[in-house]
C-alpha cells in the first residue's frame, strides 16, 4: 500500500510539473527567449511608434512615412564582422527577388543601425554600396535620438551588447512590419527566401 501510494504521488507531482511546465512554455513551444519572442510577437502584434529615421542619403523619414506598405526590417552597425556581413548581401538579394512589389510600392526593406553615433549617412550608404544595393527598395537608416533608438529595440526585442573590441554582440532576425504599422512575425534572419515566401503569401490576392 505505500509503495502504491508513493507511485501516485509520484504520478501527481509529474504531472503537476508538466502542467506548470507546459504554461510558462507556451505549450512547450518557448524553450528559449528567442522563441518566446516569436511567439508573443505573432500572437500579439505591437504597433511600431511613428520614429523619425535619417537615411544613407541624409533625409528623413518615418515609420508612420512607411505606413501601407509591407517592411521586412533587420537591425545592423556598419562595423559588423560576423551576422551584418551576410545580413547586407541578403537584403541586396531580396532587393531583386522582390522587385515587384518594391517597384509598386507594397513593400520595402530597412536596414536600422543600432549604433547611430557611429553610422551617420555616409557610413550607411558605404554599407549599402558594400553588398549591392540595386538602388530602389532598402533604406539603410538610423534614429536621431538615443530615446528613440531605445524604444525601437525595446519593440523589436533587438539587443545588443558592447563586446569590448569596439563593437557588439547582438542578437539577428528578419523582423515583419504589415501595412498598418504593426510587428507581425520575427523570421530567421539567415533565411532570406523564408522572408520572401512570407511577404508573397501576404500579398497573393
């Protein structure tokens, strides 16, 4: 008999921790903060604020200026060596798999710099030059203000981390912006053709 009622403790206490397990894991789908972020993202999409953005030519613009349009949007400096080095040739890429609907005006990509103090224009444009820019569709941009650029990565869960030779540690994806503005999904950031077939399902009447 107490070997019997061991067993069903046993029995209840397993399946007390699964429960418990299985709600702060989303069903068990957020095993790592970067799944949970994905998960919270999609299934409660956040308004992205109406920052001001200067660009690689030294213009402005805006989120809300790029409202009605889809965005596939990644964060980078200039200086990177390791993730922004591959990020910049694929967006080169998705520049001429998506020139469509670059072209009539339904989506655009953006490169924001994290490191604005550093990336002013001209740095933003020598990135673009760097991997190809076709010329139409990617603005590589920075937020004039640290204020702002602090609320945009609080939004986009971008971090990032001096990493005491003069440049960071971040973490890297291809993060979706629909037309009204809203984060939408976080996709892999060295899936490329992912984000494509993504934006093309969305646009498909």
């Amino acid at each position: 008999m107490t070997a019997l009622r061991t067993l069903l403790v046993s029995l209840l206490l397993a399946a007390a921790g699964i429960a418990v397990l299985a709600g702060a894991t989303d069903g068990f789908q957020a095993f790592t903060t970067e799944t949970a972020r994905r998960i919270d993202i999609r299934e409660q999409p956040r308004t992205v604020p109406p920052i001001t953005l200067q660009t690689a030519a030294g213009t402005d613009t805006s989120f809300a200026n790029l409202r009605g349009r889809w965005l596939l949007v990644d964060f980078i400096y200039t200086r990177c060596t390791t993730y922004c080095t591959v990020q910049g040739g694929e967006f080169a890429k998705l520049q001429h798999d998506l020139a469509v609907p670059i072209a009539t005006g339904k989506l655009q990509l953006l490169s924001v710099s994290f490191d604005p103090a550093h990336d002013a224009p001209p740095q933003l444009a020598d990135y673009q030059r760097r991997f190809g820019d076709r010329g139409a569709g990617w603005l590589a941009v920075r937020p004039t203000n640290t204020a702002d650029l602090a609320t945009l990565m609080r939004v986009f869960g971008v971090v990032a981390v001096p990493d005491g030779l003069d440049g960071f540690v971040h973490n890297a994806a291809i993060a979706v912006v629909d037309p009204d503005g809203r984060l939408v999904a976080i996709l892999d950031w060295d899936d490329p053709q992912g984000a494509a077939r993504y934006v093309m399902k969305e646009l498909a009447p």
